[in-house]
C-alpha cells in the first residue's frame, strides 16, 4: 500500500492578485489608497498565509509525498485514495474542495491563527502539525472525523456533481429558468424563477439561512444530518406558471426532479459557477443526498 499524500490546497491571496493586475507594489499600493484603504493589511493577511503554509510543509512527514494545488486548479487535479487533505484558508475553500473527494480525511486549517476561526477551518497550523504527527505515527486511519452531509445533483445522461453546501439550478445568466418541478411524493408544477437551492445542513447558515428566515424561519438541518433543505426563489406566478410547490425537505432515497423547459439550465455547487452540468430543453436534473459525505477532521 502507497504511503499518505498530503495535498495542501490554499488559493492565491488578494495581495497576489493585486500584483498581477497593476504590475508594481507602488501602482497597487496607490489602487488600494484611493478606495480608502491600506496594503499594510493586505500584506498581513498575505504573510499569515504564506506563514501557514510553511508550517504545514515543514510538518509533512519524512516518508510521506506531498503536493500543493490552489483552487483555481482543483477540477484539473488528480486526487488518489491515499491522500489527506491539508486545506489552508477560509470555510469556503473547505467546502470547494469537498466536491472532488470520495472519503479522503480533510483537516481545515486557520491561517489567521485563530482570530476568527471558521466552522470548517478548525485548526491553527500548530494544531495541523500535531494532528500530522499523530497520524504519521497511528497511520491516516487514526485521524478522527465527521461525516458532513453532501448534495448531488445528477442529469439524465449519467453527468454528476456534488456540494458541501448548496447546489444551484437556474438560467447561466440569472434570468427567468423555466422548468417543470416534481417533488418526492410525486406533485409536478411548471415554474418560472430565480432557481432552485437545494442545501445541506452546513450550507444552512449561509445562503439558504436568508431564504428561509424570509420565509418564516423553516427548522433546517443540522450539518451531520441526512437530510436537505430546498427552496424556490421569487418563483412568478402566471397563466401557465404555479408557485405552489416553493420548499421542502429530502430525506435519504428521495429527491427532486427538475425538467428544463428553457433552452437550458445550469447546476453548480457551492458558488463554482465555472464548474457546472449544462442542462437543455427536455432534460432531467434530480438532487438529493450525496453519497460521499466529506470526512472532516476534528
């Protein structure tokens, strides 16, 4: 068996890209003066990461491999069996690398040293160091961790995606989508709206939160729980449209089903609108409960 890959994922900092849009450190420097604002803070925030990382790479074990891939390269990065995720950055990062994983350990790592520590990024990079040594002496299988539940939104031709916290069906370009809509127990209605979110118990506190205290505060589910959350938004009633059918619940085994009636519709998870199924006229998109849950470690 292949010894562990550590796989520290991180993305590209504001100061980085502050450098490539205006050449110099002086230019960047003046952009960010005239909005009010300072580099001093971006460059703190930008060397805290860059501390992060390297505490996380001096921490890989002798004879384990390691490699480094940033978010803009995730769908092109090979993920093995073997690997354990070292993610260093905000919660959003977590829940964008949760997608390309099939049960591999991710330990969410803080690069602000705790100042304002995330749901997901639960660990200092002094903590991920000892969790790194513990497991180089227990083996990978001894890192505990929680099982977060995971949305899948599936098309009839066989094409799959997966979400930590949400996943969105609607028009590329935000527009009217028009579709027929089929809950679990079998009632259909034709819609035109601003989408459909389908959200898992850790997408909860973002997105899907605002929706539902709009709509009188529905009981969501907990991050651990089998179970999601869906709603319609600003669905418009009309002669041929319904706004019925605008929420409910999916348990295991159940799922709702979306048929585009538009020239087509996009389905995308947890804000990576690039990376998308394309659904057109006539197809079918069912979501329910994914079936790889991403293992945090705790």
């Amino acid at each position: 068996m292949a010894n562990p890959r550590l796989v520290i994922i991180h993305r590209r900092t504001e100061l980085q890209d502050l450098l490539d849009r205006h050449a110099t450190r002086g230019q960047a420097e003046f952009f960010l003066r005239t909005r009010g604002r300072s580099i001093q803070d971006v460059q703190e925030r930008h060397d805290r990461l860059t501390l992060a990382l390297a505490t996380v790479r001096a921490a890989v074990p002798a004879d384990w491999r390691h490699a480094e891939v940033e978010r803009a390269d995730l769908s092109r990065f090979l993920f093995s069996p073997q690997d354990i995720m070292a993610v260093v950055g905000q919660d959003g990062l977590v829940a964008n690398v949760a997608k390309y994983l099939d049960g591999q350990p991710a330990i969410g790592i803080d690069p602000e040293q705790g100042t304002n520590p995330g749901v997901l990024v639960r660990h200092t990079p002094q903590a991920a160091v000892r969790l790194l040594q513990e497991a180089a002496l227990a083996g990978a299988g001894g890192l505990r961790c929680q099982a977060l539940t995971t949305v899948t939104a599936r098309l009839d031709d066989g094409q799959e995606l997966s979400g930590l916290n949400e996943i969105f069906i609607g028009h590329a370009a935000h527009q009217s989508a028009r579709y027929q809509l089929t809950t679990p127990d079998g009632r259909t209605e034709r819609q035109s709206s601003s989408g459909l979110i389908v959200s898992t118990g850790t997408g909860a506190t973002g997105w899907c939160a605002s929706i539902a205290l709009e709509r009188g505060g529905r009981v969501l589910p907990a991050p651990t729980d089998p179970r999601l959350t869906w709603f319609v938004r600003e669905a418009w009633p009309s002669p041929i449209t319904g706004v019925s059918l605008t929420e409910g619940s999916l348990e295991t085994g159940e799922a709702v089903r979306i048929t585009v009636a538009s020239d087509q519709l996009v389905a995308f998870g947890d804000g990576m609108e690039d990376d998308r199924l394309t659904a057109s006229w006539g197809q079918e998109i069912t979501v329910g409960l994914g079936r790889r849950p991403l293992r945090l470690v705790v």
